[in-house]
C-alpha cells in the first residue's frame, strides 16, 4: 500500500479555529490520517500521512475552507504511515517563536529554486542564511549558508542582531518548508535590511527539484522519517561529523541514559560499539532504554 506524506502551512486570519480543531479530528480520526496539526487565529501548520486515496480525500476537506483554498501542499511518498497518532491542536502561534508581533506583510519576497541557481552561478554577491535550529543545520544546509547557533526558533531576533553587519546585502533566508522565513525574513524587514529574500517553499522545495546541486547532506524532517537524504553524490551527501569517530553521516540518537538524553549524531558502527550511550558514565548508569532492536 502506498502513502503519501503532507507538508503544508498558511499564515492567514483564520476564525474560530477550535471549532475547527474538533471538526478536523474527527475527519483525521474517520480517515486514518495521522500526524499534527496546530491551528491558531492566525493560521495553520500540519504534517500529516495517509494512504494516497485518504491523503486526496484530506487535501479536499482542507480546501473546503475559503481561507485554506489555495494552500500549497508539498508532497512526498513514503511506504508506511509516517506517524503514530494525530495530534490536532489549538495553539497561540502556529510556529513557536514568541518574539512578538511581526508584521506578515512585510515578509519578504519570494525566491524560486532556480533563481537560487541563478545567484550562485552568476556568482551574485549574496548572503544566504539557514532560519531552523543548529542541530538541523548541521546535518545539512546550503553551500555558503550562514548557519546561526539556535537551540529554537525563539532565538532569531538574536540572529537578527547578529547579522547587522550585512544590512545593505542581498540576504536569502530558507528553512524546511517556509513557515519560519515568513516571519524570519519579515523582523529583518523590520529591522532595516534592505534586500531580503525568502526560499520559496523552503528547503523541500528546492531538493525535490535540484538534488546534487547547492544543497548539501540531509534535511531533518518532524515525522517518523526523521531524516531525508535526498543527494545521491557521496560528496555532499552527508556533511554532518560522528560524535565518536568523526564519519560523515546524518543519524541522530538519544543517549540511551534517560537521565542524560543527550542527542548524538552517530555512523551505525559507532552506535552499537558505544551501546548508544555518550559516555562510559552513562554506560554504566541503572536508567537505560531498552534496546528493542539494532
């Protein structure tokens, strides 16, 4: 049976979206469909799986919505349900960024996959820079890009003080899907710069169009895949190091200490030798998963 994987979002005034929230689980609960969703007032963000007819049924019962009619579906196949459950959850912002109001209507213009090409082949004095958190950016970013230190969304206004030093150059934001760049490229707006770009469709758009090209390793995705490999050169397949050995690779673990949880990037080998633990310390410690299996 073949499944189909959702990923979609939409800024817009969107009212009484808890109706809307226990409407829509129950559609997604009659229609196998599982995965999240956050409404707010301000919008929608989802990803969700499905089989393909249940995923055809699911784009139309979105669209029924006259403010979800036009929304942009990336899609992707996959041979299984990507997720356990579905969430469908009533929420403040349907990003969490939590730096107060941005004006959306300063969002920045839109760049499409191959006018990126353009500008790195024309050898465009531009500066691109990566709008997701430093452990997906490690595993994979554009060629060139400026990857800040962000442990969550909520630290780009810092980022945005950070960059001041490149207000009167041409800046392209991207993140995986686009719904961060909305308001990430709008605070730089905000805040003076002048020539400001965002992905168009984010990062999911530019590899289903351009692998092999100016993307390099993976792309960490929020369902059961984890990750995405979508390069097939060796050379930039993988950028992202081995916490032991240093190997190119895009694997992520938690440190199977509960008590220590840290997130190691690891190479198969070195997961097993190190029994999925981080140190010798947590090794040893009594508070240890299960290992059900690999």
């Amino acid at each position: 049976m073949k499944f189909k994987v959702l990923l979609f979002y939409k800024y817009v005034k969107f009212p009484e979206p808890g109706r809307f929230q226990e409407e829509h689980l129950k559609f997604c609960e009659a229609n196998d469909i599982k995965g999240r969703v956050w409404i707010s007032d301000e919008g929608i963000n989802a990803t969700v799986s499905g089989t393909v007819e249940n995923i055809e049924k699911y784009k139309s019962e979105i669209r029924k919505y006259p403010e979800f009619s036009d929304i942009w579906f990336k899609e992707d196949e996959h041979n299984e349900h990507a997720f356990r459950k579905i969430h469908v959850r009533l929420k403040k912002e349907i990003v969490n960024a939590s730096f107060g109001e941005v004006d959306l209507s300063k969002t920045a213009r839109r760049l499409k996959p191959e006018e990126l090409n353009q500008f790195y082949e024309s050898g465009k004095d531009f500066v691109i820079v990566d709008a997701r958190n430093d452990y997906e950016s490690i595993i994979g970013k554009f060629k060139n890009a400026i990857a800040p230190k962000m442990d969550t969304f909520r630290d780009w206004p810092k980022v945005v003080e950070e960059l001041k030093e490149f207000k009167d150059k041409t800046i392209v934001t991207y993140c995986t899907g686009g719904i961060r760049c909305e308001k990430a490229s709008a605070l730089l707006v905000e805040n003076g710069f002048k020539d400001v770009y965002q992905m168009d469709g984010g990062i999911w758009n530019y590899v289903t169009q351009h692998p092999d090209k100016y993307w390099e390793g993976s792309v960490f995705v929020f369902d059961g895949r984890c990750i995405v490999t979508p390069n097939t050169k060796e050379e930039i397949k993988h950028i992202g190091k081995c916490y032991y050995c240093g190997k190119p690779t895009s694997y992520y673990i938690n440190c199977h200490n509960q008590d220590c949880d840290k997130m190691l990037l690891t190479c198969d080998e070195c997961k097993v030798e190190n029994d999925y633990c981080c140190s010798d310390k947590c090794r040893r410690a009594p508070n240890r998963r299960k290992r059900i299996h690999g």
